[in-house]
C-alpha cells in the first residue's frame, strides 16, 4: 500500500544527511511535496521530520544547560540512579 503512513526507516536514514548539512529542509520539503504517494504519507513523514526537528532546535536555544544531565528536567529518582 502507497498510503501507509507509518515511515520511521524513511526519517532515520535521512536524518544524518539534514543532522550535518548534506541536504537542505527545503530541498526535502520540495520532494516530498511533489512525490507521487497520498498527501497522509506526505503528511506523517514532514510532521515526523520536521516538528521533531523544530522541538529539538527549541530545546537548545532555551535551555542553556541542554547539554547536562541536570539541564535537561530529568525526574529526581532518574537523577539519582545515574549518581
């Protein structure tokens, strides 16, 4: 079926490619649209790669210590197993 919207292989093997700049959102934004598959499939794949994308960038910017185990809101108990 060309209308299965579940593509977690399709964003996996993309994602190093946009990670280091190989290839460009936009360009895959393009394809996508003018791809021959059922706008659901389009739909599921641009939210899947896209708003995790946005998300992750968001949690960078406004969390200025993103890159520590105690900037990144973990519950107290997680916290504590990792000590």
């Amino acid at each position: 079926s060309r209308c299965h919207t579940s593509f977690p292989s399709c964003c996996l093997e993309l994602s190093p490619y946009l990670t280091n700049g190989h290839i460009s959102p936009v360009e895959v934004v393009q394809r996508v649209r003018k791809a021959n598959i059922c706008e659901a499939v389009k739909n599921a794949f641009l939210n899947r790669v896209f708003i995790l994308r946005e998300l992750s960038i968001n949690v960078i910017w406004f969390n200025k210590n993103y890159d520590s185990l105690f900037g990144c809101n973990l519950p107290k108990w997680a916290l504590d197993s990792i000590k």
